[in-house]
C-alpha cells in the first residue's frame, strides 16, 4: 500500500476541497486490514458491536474492556485509515477525570487515533477536558443510540425547526468544545447539510442525506450480515449473511457425507512409518 496514514490534517482538507470522506466501521484485525486496502478514509470502531457481532439486544451493555479489545484489534490489522473507538456507555458520563482516563485508553492502551462520545451540549465541557488531555475527540448528534430511550426509541430527529436548531446549537458547542470531527445520524437531509456548511470540522453523516462531508455505515448492515431490522438509509452492496448461510450448509452436508475431508485435505505417512506404528501397538 503506498498511500500516506489518514490524519486530520487530510480529513480537514477533504472538506475543504469538496472530497467526501468514507467511512465504515470494523470490529477485527483481518476487516481492518481489508477496508484499509480498499482505501477508506476513517474506519470507526463502532459500539454496534454490541449487538452486531456480540449479541447484545443494543449498544448499552458493551463494556470498556470489550472496546478496548476490538479496538486494538483494528489497530493491528490498519496501517493508514484514521481509527476512531466509540467510548460506551457510562464511560463518560459519570465524572470528567473519568471520562479522560478512559479516552485515553483508547489511545494508549488500544492506539486508536481518536475517540467518539455521544451527546449535546451537555457534554461539550466533558468533550472539552478530553481534548485539553491531548485527545482528537469525535461528537455524535442526532439520534443518539445510547440515549434512545430518552429520544422516544429509534426515529428521526430535528423534522421541526426548534428540535432542529437545539441540534445545530448542539453542534457549535461542541465545535467550540474542539471536537474534530462530528457525527450526525437520522436527521433530515436539508439539517444535515446545514450543519455541515456551518461548522468547519467534518461531518460525517449516517442517514443526514449526501450533504454532509462523508458518509459511515455499519459494516454488516452493508454487507447483507445483520438478524433484525435494516434501517432505511442503509445501502447494502453484499448479500454476505446469504452466503455465509450457503456455505456453512453445503459444509454440514459434506461432512454429513464424508465428502469432506476428500484425500487431498490430509497428509500422508508413508507406509513403512505406518507399520513401525502398528507394529509398536500392544
């Protein structure tokens, strides 16, 4: 691979310029290594992988621990996309010397290049204090999978003008915070493109339309890997939950039929060693 590492500086002057930023999300070393080499731009460690490939019903239960852990996992397999690890629920929000403890975790333990918390305005000083301790940190608007319950579940926010503005303030402060970079998710596509004229930072959008300054999918949701609900603004560009299923069950009825192991998927001993062998048995 001969291109140079992501860093912020490239991802500022991608907005700059009018190049989109891709980005999708990755929870192992050898899918890390795979979006690297396509060339995307960021690759987030989402806490989707709670429930996509952890089994939990959402994001909340996901622990520090199991992020950390699949994020050093990315880290591994990445040589130059921007790695970003999504602090989980409860690791922010309780103290700020906690939350920066646990940022930078994500930095030094795990050797992420940033990390993201969700939340308003509420949270632009915590936001605040994890950058002063020397940590890019990603904001995350709009529906807020964390805190859904309090949103009224999984549904579009800011459709009205004060709901709308409330989202676009939220964005300012957490510019002023010094968020690098923002997230903003299930939001009209004309407030998406709003608030991405009106912040300098990226803004990377998941179902706020093509105006923002890139775009983030949940990598299983794309790939046709998912066992519930397909959300509306997802693409799926693989039907891999398909063929995942195909193979495994062509799988079970080779082996059922001892077609496989075939003589090629073994190792031979040659017949002398063999004998040696049986002759040695009491």
């Amino acid at each position: 691979m001969d291109r140079k590492k992501v860093d912020l500086t490239r991802l500022y002057e991608k907005k700059r310029t009018g190049s989109k930023i891709s980005v999708l999300t990755a929870y192992d070393a050898p899918t890390a290594r795979a979006l690297d080499r396509a060339g995307v731009d960021v690759i987030l460690v989402g806490d989707s992988a709670a429930n996509v490939v952890m089994g939990y019903p959402d994001t909340i239960p996901i622990s520090m621990d199991e992020m950390l852990m699949i994020t050093a996992a990315v880290a591994r397999g990445n040589e130059t996309a921007f790695v970003v690890g999504d602090m989980p629920f409860m690791s922010y929000n309780i103290t700020r010397a906690e939350a920066v403890r646990n940022a930078g975790r994500f930095l030094k333990e795990a050797r992420a290049d940033a990390v993201k918390l969700e939340g308003g305005g509420h949270i632009a000083e915590t936001l605040a204090e994890i950058v002063r301790a020397g940590i890019p940190a990603v904001g995350h608007l709009g529906l807020t999978p964390q805190t859904a319950s309090s949103l009224g579940g999984y549904k579009v926010q800011g459709r009205k003008a004060e709901q709308a503005m409330t989202i676009l303030d939220d964005a300012r402060r957490l510019e002023d915070a010094g968020a690098c970079m923002l997230v903003m998710e299930c939001v009209p596509d004309r407030l998406g493109t709003l608030i991405s004229e009106t912040v300098s930072m990226p803004v990377i959008g998941i179902g706020a339309g093509g105006g923002t300054d890139g775009q983030v999918l949940v990598l299983h949701d794309m790939l046709g890997i998912r066992s519930g609900f397909a959300p509306k603004f997802v693409k799926t560009y693989a039907n891999l939950g398909e063929e995942i299923e195909n193979a495994a069950r062509s799988y079970c009825e080779d082996v059922e039929s001892a077609a496989f192991p075939a003589q090629e998927h073994g190792f031979p001993m040659e017949d002398a060693e063999y004998e040696r062998l049986r002759g040695g048995l009491k």
